[in-house]
C-alpha cells in the first residue's frame, strides 16, 4: 500500500498538501467544524496526482482521504449553500494568508467560486489516506482561458 500521509506546519508544508489536494471531490456533508476541538475535518475523494496512469487500461487513481486542520477558532464559507448536504466540491487550491504572526486564515478554494476560511493560531494540518484507491477513467482538466 503506498498510501499518503503528510502534515504542514508552514506555508511550504501546506503547498505540498494543496497540490496533492487539486480536484478533490467531497460533499457539504464531508465537512466538520468542531469548535470545542478547535478542529475542521473534511473526507474527501482526492485524485492521484503523483502517480502515472496505467499504461493498459490508461486508468488513473482516486483515493478516500482525510483533511484535518487543528488550531481553528472560526470556520467561514462563502457561496456553498450549506444545506445542500449532498451537492458535490471540487476543491482547487489550499492557501494561507498571514495574520499576526503565526495565526492567519486558510483558504480552501473550490470550482465555482465557493471557498471556506478557516481563521487558525498557526498552520497544523494532516493529510491521511484511508484506504485502497480506486481506479477512474476520469482525469480532471482546467480551461485556463
């Protein structure tokens, strides 16, 4: 099993994970905020970016993994309508903008415009696969005009 599992403590760390994150799918109802916790969670279906496709089947892969963010005082969104709990995301990008040192806001970015913010103390997330991937067919591509 080769499966995935990073964490970002920096701006650095969290650029790998947003770059191992491009064109994951998750639904409103894989996300958690848990405020006692101070954590957000989101279980997502990511695509193996890293990984070259099956030269026969031209296959790629996709697997079930976790997002976990700790340190989070406040979770926003914007334009994701959060009771439409089955209406899928694409998330693009995971970024962080700098606050008084080191707290700041991490920006989730998804297709369509939607976004979450998560305000955080400093930059504490994991990324963890959860199981076997799967193999699509489906290789995600951008219109960049």
């Amino acid at each position: 099993m080769d499966q995935l599992k990073l964490a970002a403590l920096d701006e650095e760390d969290l650029k790998v994970l947003s770059a191992h994150l491009q064109d994951a799918v998750l639904t409103i109802a894989d996300i958690r905020f848990l405020p006692k916790e101070k954590k957000a969670l989101l279980v997502m279906n990511r695509f193996v970016w890293d990984k070259e496709p099956d030269r026969r089947s031209k296959s790629h892969e996709r697997r079930r993994s976790a997002l976990a963010f700790s340190q989070v005082n406040a979770m926003k969104a914007q334009n994701i309508r959060q009771d439409a709990k089955g209406a899928v995301l694409e998330l693009l990008a995971v970024t962080f903008e700098p606050g008084e040192e080191p707290s700041g806001q991490i920006r989730l970015v998804f297709a369509g415009g939607g976004s979450l913010a998560l305000d955080v103390e400093c930059i504490e997330a994991q990324l963890t696969d959860l199981g076997a991937a799967w193999a699509t067919r489906n290789r995600p591509m951008h219109n960049v005009e």
